[in-house]
C-alpha cells in the first residue's frame, strides 16, 4: 500500500465515485468438497472499476499500490471496445477507502459500510508477546 497525496486521494475517490463499484456483502458458500455440503457464510468485499482507456488503470494501480487488472474481451461484437478493470478486494479495499472516504459522495455509505467492518475485526486483535492475539 501506498501513501497517496491529498489531491491524489480526491482524483482516485473522483474515480471510484462516478467509476467505481464497492461491493460488500454477505453471502452462501456451499462447500462442494466436505462430507454434507456445509454451508457457510462468506463476506465479499470488493472494489472494481471499468475503463476502456488501460492508463487509468495503470495509473489506480501505480497511485493506490493496491489490486490487479483483468481484461474483458467482446469477440462477438467487433464494435464494443476492450474493457480493462481495476480490481482490489477485502483488506485492500479497506486500505484505499481509509484514504479516500472524505472525498466520496454518491459511494460514502457503502465504503463506511466497510471501513466499519475491518474497524471491528482489527479492534479484537491485539499485539501480544508471541504476535497477533485475539482478546
């Protein structure tokens, strides 16, 4: 993770903002591959943004020094442009939108959503002599 600057901070939540999706929910995960199929409950957590133009990609990427890209063909429609997108999940979202939260608007709810939740699983730990601990 990187350390971004205020006006760095106020284009990537620009971004994300008119761009950006934050995903966070929970969900059913079925275990296909134990004895029953137990069903557990996952949290998905995650921050994507889509952009035909790849320099705002690489830029997300260089500037947050979180997440990875994903290119999204359309071979069936010739005129539809490639897709690139950003892609960051669980603690790396987390990391960004600490950064950026005082600049959102329309996406402000959600990322206090997140930032709530990682503040309370990291509030349970604590830094004992043999590492991290739970209380």
């Amino acid at each position: 993770m990187r350390e971004m600057t205020p006006t760095e901070r106020a284009y990537v939540a620009g971004i994300v903002d008119g761009e950006g999706y934050i995903e966070f929910v929970q969900r059913d995960r079925i275990r296909h591959d134990r004895p029953g199929k137990p069903i557990h409950k996952v949290m998905n957590i995650r921050l994507e943004v889509p952009q035909v133009d790849g320099r705002l990609i690489d830029y997300l990427m260089e500037t947050t020094g979180e997440g990875n890209r994903d290119l999204k063909k359309y071979p069936n429609n010739p005129e539809w442009q490639d897709q690139h997108r950003w892609r960051v999940s669980y603690r790396g979202v987390y990391r960004i939108l600490k950064q950026i939260r005082k600049y959102l608007i329309v996406k402000q709810e959600k990322a206090e959503l997140v930032i709530n939740h990682y503040d309370k699983i990291f509030s349970k730990k604590t830094f004992g002599k043999g590492g991290f601990g739970v209380k």
